[in-house]
C-alpha cells in the first residue's frame, strides 16, 4: 500500500501532507474537492483516500458513497475539524476505515495509514485462505467441506466414468442435479449432451411425446416428427428429475430403454438404437412406494444400481458458512452489491436454523438480505422472521397466534431451561439453582422437553 490521495480544499493542508507523506515513502496525488478526487482515483489508483469530510463540492460523505456504488476498495480515513466528529462518525458508518482530527499532527495521520496498511494485509491473507478453502472444497459446481459431501465427492469421482445408472435421492433443495452433472462432467461424456427433466412437473398426456417423441400424425397437433428426450441426449446423460412421479405406463417403456437401449417413438413403427447413461432422482422412498404399487420393482432395481443419498444441510453444518461465504461473493458479483461481511450474531442465527428447503433456501434468503441490507455487514435485522422464530420458540408461538396460557408457559420454561444449560455448560446442579428448582425437577423436565442430549 503505497498510494494515498489527499483530498481537501484548503491548499497548505494538501502540500503539508504531499511533502510529509512524500519523505515516508509513499506516492502522493491531491484534489481540492470530491469531483476532482473521482478523476484522480481514476489516473492514480490508490490504496488509501484521506479526505475531508466538508468541502464546497461533493464533500467527503458524498465521494464516500460514489466510491462504494463503483465498487471501488481503497481505504477512505475522514479528516474533519472540531464540531464536525459527528459527520466523520457518520462517514465511518458508511464505510471509513477511521478519521483524524483536526488539527492533526503528522504522526497521527501516518499512524491511521500504517494501521490501515495492516488491515490490508489481513484482508490480503483472509482473502488467500478463503480462497484456499474454497478450492479445497470444490467439486465440479458443488461447495462442501463436510464429510458426508466430501465421501459422495470420492464417488462421483470413482464411478463417473462408467455407465451405470445411478440414483440420486435428497430432500428438495440439497442439489441432486449438481451430483448428476458432476458424474456427467467427469465422465468421457462430458462433451456430449446433459439432459434434464423433472418428470412431475409435465402433464402426463404430454410426458410420453416429451421422452420418446412422435411421428407426424401420431395424436391431433403432431404436425411434423419430432425427437425425444433419449435421442437428444444421444452419447450423453439424461437426468430424469423426481422419477417418482412417472406414470406406471411409462415405466415399462423406460425400463425397455435401460434394457435394451431402444426408444419408439409415438406413432412410429420402428425403433431407435440410443447409447444413453441414465440417472434418476427422487425426494420419496421409492421401496415404499413399490410397497404401495406405484412404482415398479423391476425398473427400481435397474435404476438403483448406484445409489448416492444426499444429507439434507440440517445435517452437514460444516458447509453453511462456506456456502454463506460463496453466494455473498457471488451476490456481489451478480447484483452489484457490497457487503463485505456477516455479523456473528447473523452466522449463528444461519447455523442454527434447521433450513427445511436446504441449500435452495439458503441461497435465497442470503439473496433477499443483501438486496435489502443497508450497510457493508449483513445483520440478524436483515434476516427472514422465520429464522428468529426457529431460534426461540415463545416468539414462534406468539407469531401463530396461540392464545394458551399453558402452551406458553412451556415455551418460556423450555427457554430458560435451554438457556441454564447453556451457561452452566451442561452442569444440570448449578443450572437448577439458577432456575429455582430442584435437582429432580430439573431431571423431569428436560426429559420432558426433550433435550437431554442438546443443552444448548
């Protein structure tokens, strides 16, 4: 960090400082005012701003702003004079590293530089470390750390390259599509087609022509021959999303496909050879639902020949910051936002939510607090009711309006009982005499309560 631009309209201040800081050793620019320090930061580039915050044209705050709505990194230090510390506290809210007063012995000023040239260098080793963190926990387009991911990673990795159908089963959201392409991406067949379908979500009059395709004339708006799905992903993959929900009709022709490697096509009197890998996904138990005689036996152990269980993200909390991390700098990227940062009570309100939707939720709702954030940190305020009510139970049943005194009553004691624990770190004696109760009581309780296992 070398190059610091002084912006303020009095003239012997600016030369004081350009001949002080000069002798330090550092490349020096100076502007009379905020308009003409946006065209130098243009020319000049440098690591730190030193401005005044009153200045006749675009004043410090306001040069603040347009520097952040550029996306611009150097790092502004305010100067302002006595009875202006409120606007340089203001400024540092909006994003100033610190602020000198004047008047101002050199020292002062160079001591607020060198401390922001080591913030620098912990950004510059913090970025590093993220940086190495996410290389070490990528996997194709897939981010985690935690075991359970890290042991599907080495799968994928072993049995890409061979044909066999796969079925891949998750809650909605884990990203059982990410598993399929990478097993498609790390395969000879990466450059061939990847085809997705989710077999739910087209009417079933319309599925049959979807995968298999049709001969012209074959139903009343078959007007000309048209190619499935199978022979689209000729040479390829095709994933066949929620195969839970496809007909028993289609079963059979599908079971044919993995057989025998043909297609028909509605209406058509011939078949289609098609080299194919097929991979499947579900969020039902398909043995349940083969119990149930709605899916067929036979088709579900031909395609769970290879079966991969993703863990829903209540169950692999490792990855929650990670991922917190990567849609906040990707977020940045997209939406031309800025936040730099997540307060800890905001992190822990992310680890502690169950997140029923997974890591789809996650995304979205990291999305809705940057779009809606207004600092350079992301905090609890900004985040979903829903996640302050999973946290704290009396809130959750206020929220839904119970008017039960005795349900409420157990929702406060299962609190206090939790939050004894939890500062007693588990030591049930001393939790009991901070509740008031008696040992056995205590016992009583948390096992009524369930959380015997969970103090915290």
């Amino acid at each position: 960090m070398k190059r610091v631009l002084v912006v303020d309209d009095e003239e012997s201040l600016r030369l004081a400082l350009r001949t002080f800081l000069k002798r330090q050793g550092y490349q020096v620019e100076v502007a009379e005012n905020g308009a003409v320090a946006l065209d130098k930061v243009e020319s000049f580039g440098p690591d730190v701003i030193l401005t005044d915050v009153r200045m006749p044209q675009l004043g410090g705050l306001d040069l603040l702003a347009t520097l952040k709505a550029k996306g611009n990194l150097a790092t502004v230090i305010v100067m302002s004079a006595y009875g202006n510390v409120d606007l340089a506290l203001e400024a540092m809210k909006a994003g100033a590293y610190d602020y000198v007063q004047k008047p101002f012995k050199n020292d002062e000023v160079l001591l607020a530089i060198k401390k922001a040239e080591e913030r620098e260098v912990l950004r510059r080793e913090n970025r590093a470390l993220r940086s190495q963190v996410l290389k070490d926990s990528t996997f194709e387009s897939m981010l985690a750390k935690s075991e359970s991911m890290q042991a599907i990673f080495k799968t994928i990795a072993k049995v890409a390259e061979f044909k066999t159908t796969a079925l891949i089963t998750g809650e909605s959201g884990v990203g059982k599509e990410l598993v399929a392409r990478a097993l498609h991406q790390r395969s000879t067949r990466a450059s061939r087609p990847f085809v997705a379908v989710n077999c739910g979500a087209i009417p079933e009059a319309l599925l049959e022509s979807e995968l298999f395709g049709h001969k012209r004339g074959a139903f009343t708006d078959a007007q000309a021959d048209r190619a499935g799905l199978f022979e689209h992903a000729d040479g390829g993959l095709l994933f066949l999303d929620e195969i839970g929900e496809l007909p028993l009709s289609l079963q059979v022709k599908l079971l044919r496909v993995l057989q025998d490697g043909l297609v028909r096509r509605l209406g058509d009197q011939r078949d289609v050879k098609v080299d194919v890998r097929i991979v499947a996904a579900t969020h039902r138990d398909l043995a349940a639902e083969v119990k149930a005689g709605r899916f067929r036996e036979d088709l579900f152990y031909r395609i769970n020949v290879l079966h991969i269980h993703v863990p829903p993200l209540r169950e692999r909390r490792d990855d929650v910051n990670l991922l917190v991390d990567h849609f906040l700098e990707r977020n940045n990227a997209r939406l031309g936002t800025s936040i730099r940062s997540i307060a800890p009570e905001a992190r822990r309100l992310l680890l502690e939510y169950p997140w029923p939707g997974n890591v789809r939720e996650l995304e979205n709702v990291i999305e809705r607090a940057m779009v809606l954030a207004e600092g350079e940190a992301l905090t609890d305020i900004d985040l979903p009711e829903r996640l302050h009510q999973a946290r704290d139970p009396v809130r959750s049943q206020l929220a839904t309006g119970e008017l039960s005194i005795k349900k409420t009553a157990r929702a406060i004691e299962e609190v206090l009982i939790r939050r004894a624990l939890q500062q007693t770190r588990g030591n049930r004696t001393r939790a009991a005499a901070l509740l008031e109760l008696s040992h056995r009581a205590l016992l009583y309780k948390i096992k009524d309560y369930a959380i015997e296992e969970d103090p915290a």
